[in-house]
C-alpha cells in the first residue's frame, strides 16, 4: 500500500482515490450485494419529492440524526466550570469516552472526566461497589477539589440511588465526609444535553450553599450561562459586566478550562468559579440567566429555596444585547458606560452596511432552544424571514415564546416551527422548499453536500471548522460576528454563482 513509504505519506482525502483502495472497495461492494448505480439515484431523486417528505413527516418510531445529544453531556460541562472539579460518570467507560471526544473535538482542549467503569456484573448487581472503588479512586489520583457525579442510562435503568451510594461511599473512606460530592440523575433516555446541565447546576448549587444563607446579600448579581459553548461569550460577559462596574458571580465560568494557554505545563483544572463564590451565591442580589431552557429546574430552585429574583437575558444582537444591558442597571442602578453606546453604534452601522445583501433572505436554521430564539431575533433584525426551524429538544413553553417572537415581525410571516423533527425532516424541507441560507452546527454539512444550500457553522458541536468556539455570539461584538458569518457566507455563494468566464461573470464584481 502506498502508506508503506514514510517519505510519502498520504492525506486520506487522496489516499483513498488510489487504484488498491478503490479495488477494495469495489469488491466490498460487490461482496455485500448492493443496489446498481442506477437504482441508488433513482431513489436519492425520488427522496427529495413532496411524495417521500410526506411519508418522511409520517414516521414516529425512528429518528434520523436529531439535532440533540445526551443528559450527561451537558451534566459534565456544567461541573467543570466550578474551580478544582472532575466530573465522574456512574457508567460505563463508552459513554464518558464518547463525551470527552465530543467535547475535546469542538474546544480542541483535552477534557477530563471519569466514570465507574461499570460492566456486566454492576448492571445486575448494581454500582455501588463501582462508586465506592471509583470515588476512592478519582479522589487520590487526580486530588480534585469537588466531584460532580452524574449518571448514565445503565445505573438509571437498574435504580442505582446516587445519594445512598454516595453516603456509603463516604462511610467507607473513599472520600472524605465532608468532601463536596454533588450529584445528578442524568438519564439518556429522556431529555437532552440541556436537561442535563441543568440538573448538574441544581445538584451543585443545592450542595455547595447548603447552610450558607446569611441575613444580608453579598451585592452581587449571579450569571449563570447555561449550555454554552461559545468560550467568547463568557468572556464577553465578564467583559460587559465589569465596564458596567457590576459585582458579579459567573456560575460555571469553564472559559479558562476550555480555552487554556499552552506554556508547557498540563493543569488538570483550569480556573473555573471557586467554590467559596459558589457557596455565597444564596446571598446574591439576584440571578440572570443567559438561557431558559437550559436552566429551568435551576431556576425554579432559586426562587423557590434561595428566596431570589431570577431572570432570562438572551444579549444576542442589538436588542437582545439592549435588554441585558437594561436589565443589569435595572438590578444595580449602574449606568450603562459611553464605550457600549459607541460599541452599539458601530454594531448597528455593520448591519445598515450588510442590510440590502441580507434584507428578504430566506433562511433555515437548527439547534438548540435558546440558541434558535436568539438567532432568529437577530434574523429578523435584519430583515431576514426564517422559514423552517427545527429543534429536537422542543417544548410547548419554548414555541409560543419563539412563535410569539416570530408574530412581532413580518419577516417571521412564514415560519413554520418543527419541534421534535430531526435533521432528515430538515433535508426534506430543503429539497420541497429551498431557502437561501441554512445555519446550524456541522452535522449540516451533509445538508449542505445534499441540497447546496449555503450553510453558516453556528452552534455546537463544530468538528470541521476551527477556532470559531473562541469569538462571542453575545453582545454588540457579538452581533458583528453573527452579522460577518452569515453575510459573506451569502457573498461567497454569490462569486461562486458569477464565475464562469463569459457567462455568469457580467456580475462577478469586485465591490460587493
């Protein structure tokens, strides 16, 4: 094979092309029996009718590549966000392999996490032997500061109780007493990689502010930013914030332990909110929010134990990032500083400059509940009209508030939202009703390869393009970065349509 040769070692993008490879495959094909050439494009075509998206919408028992993955994943980003803390998963070793890669292919930073290595035997007899070796374990190799504990569908399916093994975990010396081990269930079968964050968050906060309740409140404002995965947006808070003069606790600030600098040292834990603010968030003047549907539960705790105001602030585009800055002067009686209004001002002169290019675009776009919300006020800010928005992890409260949304404009007349369909739903809307932008996170690719729709990276996960999980979506920066992506995404498609010599390149301009 060609990769024998060291000197001449071969892309796979080329490799593959080689005579010996495509011998190989042709024989596999030949070995397993499959359909001719002809009947494989006979029915691709016939995929892309109004006859098969009928019968696409029609099915209940399948899903095809839903734009959603499980509760543990979101469980884990939400405990490295607290300072000295490893995430443990009571499973099997698969499921936390599988939410490091995920993780460490976005942020291109290692992640940690362990699990309780639960095999055969535990699925019968049940975890706890697995959690108190596991405990014992991760504690005095890794010496972190807090383990957060959360679950896979095994040890939810057999009944495995967190808290009871926990206590006995700890009777038995596999950590301390009064060592922090807050915990969550996190079932993969139900919910999604926001539930689980959110439960992670619950769990955490009810552990680490038990009995630190004080009289007076600490005059901080609490952050708390839900499913994130855009490291720029945190920064852009703390950023924000801290120009408003505001005294604030971010809780999970992950930014620093998925964005750390390379100067030749491995630090298990970087940064992350300390413990001790953590634990004096009960006394905070009150709580914002940066999503709902990532921190319901969360909430809800808040208001009803801390006995604290609590908010939602999506500061996605100029209004989005209006009501936040609104919102925290409202709460600390701060001004909003000079630097943001001119910040606003260069945001809103961006989109009067891209306006025409992007004013009556037809656009289709995926994810997550409140990622979906925020892009499409924005959207529609710019006179784009949504078209086909589809969101796995849908719910009843989260479509009238984004209908309600989409009923305060006309660019939002034609919108149809698709809760709980999934990404071949969305390939079936492409081909019956083409749109002229499609945004979404990398799995649209495939989308994108099918039905050539120009297509924006926004979301998570983003395996295939680098470095875009550094900039903010938040703020008025933010929107300049919304704004620079989905515009010149539209420009570049636009050269590649004006590009034959002759023929199309009458509009082929220099200026755009």
């Amino acid at each position: 094979m060609a990769q024998n040769n060291v000197d001449n070692i071969q892309d796979h993008a080329t490799l593959f092309h080689q005579n010996e490879y495509q011998e190989l495959f042709q024989a596999k094909k030949e070995f397993e029996g499959g359909h001719s050439p002809e009947e494989v494009a006979r029915i691709a075509e016939w995929t892309k009718t109004w006859e098969y998206r009928e019968k696409n919408f029609a099915r209940t028992a399948l899903t095809v590549n839903p734009a959603k993955a499980c509760q543990p994943l979101g469980a884990i980003l939400a405990a490295v966000g607290f300072e000295g803390t490893l995430p443990f998963v009571h499973g099997s070793q698969g499921c936390v392999a599988y939410f490091r890669t995920h993780f460490t292919r976005h942020f291109k930073e290692p992640f940690s996490a362990v699990s309780s290595s639960m095999t055969e035997d535990a699925a019968v007899f049940g975890g706890l032997n697995n959690m108190i070796d596991g405990l014992a374990n991760s504690y005095n190799l890794y010496k972190p500061k807090m383990i957060a504990l959360c679950t896979t569908c095994m040890a939810e399916v057999i009944g495995d109780d967190l808290g009871a093994f926990i206590k006995t975990s700890k009777e038995k010396g596999s950590v301390p007493e009064d060592f922090p081990v807050p915990f969550a269930h996190t079932p993969s079968f139900v919910g999604s990689h926001i539930t689980g964050y959110d439960n992670m968050m619950k769990g955490i906060l009810l552990n680490l502010t038990e009995g630190k309740k004080q009289a007076t409140t600490n005059g901080k404002i609490n952050f708390i930013p839900g499913f994130e995965t855009y490291i720029g947006n945190l920064r852009e808070v703390k950023r924000l914030a801290s120009l408003m003069g505001v005294n604030y606790t971010l809780l999970a600030d992950n930014s620093d332990y998925l964005d750390s600098p390379n100067d030749g040292e491995f630090r298990m834990y970087q940064g992350g909110t300390s413990l001790e603010d953590a634990a004096d968030s009960i006394n905070a003047e009150a709580t914002v929010a940066f999503q709902a549907y990532s921190t319901t539960k969360t909430r809800e705790y808040i208001e009803k134990e801390w006995k604290q105001t609590t908010s939602v602030s999506r500061p996605v585009g100029i209004r989005g990032t209006d009501e936040f800055l609104m919102k925290l002067s409202e709460l600390t009686g701060q001004p909003i500083p000079k630097e943001l209004e001119d910040e606003r001002g260069r945001a809103v002169d961006a989109l009067t400059d891209s306006q025409a290019w992007l004013h009556g675009k037809r656009v289709a776009l995926y994810g997550d509940p409140d990622l979906v919300i925020g892009l499409v006020q924005f959207l529609l800010e710019v006179g784009a009209e949504p078209v086909h928005i589809v969101v796995t992890n849908s719910n009843d409260v989260f479509e009238q508030e984004l209908q309600a949304i989409l009923d305060t404009s006309p660019f939002g007349s034609t919108a149809k939202i698709w809760g709980g369909k999934d990404l071949w739903h969305m390939r079936s809307l492409l081909f019956t009703e083409p749109v002229d932008l499609l945004i979404g996170n990398s799995y649209g690719k495939y989308l994108w390869r099918d039905t050539h729709t120009p297509f924006v990276r926004i979301g998570y996960p983003i395996f295939d393009r680098h470095h875009l999980h550094r900039y903010a979506t938040f703020g008025y920066q933010g929107a300049i970065n919304l704004l620079n992506w989905i515009v010149n995404t539209l420009l570049d498609e636009l050269d590649r349509n004006t590009i034959v010599s002759a023929k199309t390149d009458i509009s082929y301009d220099l200026i755009r």
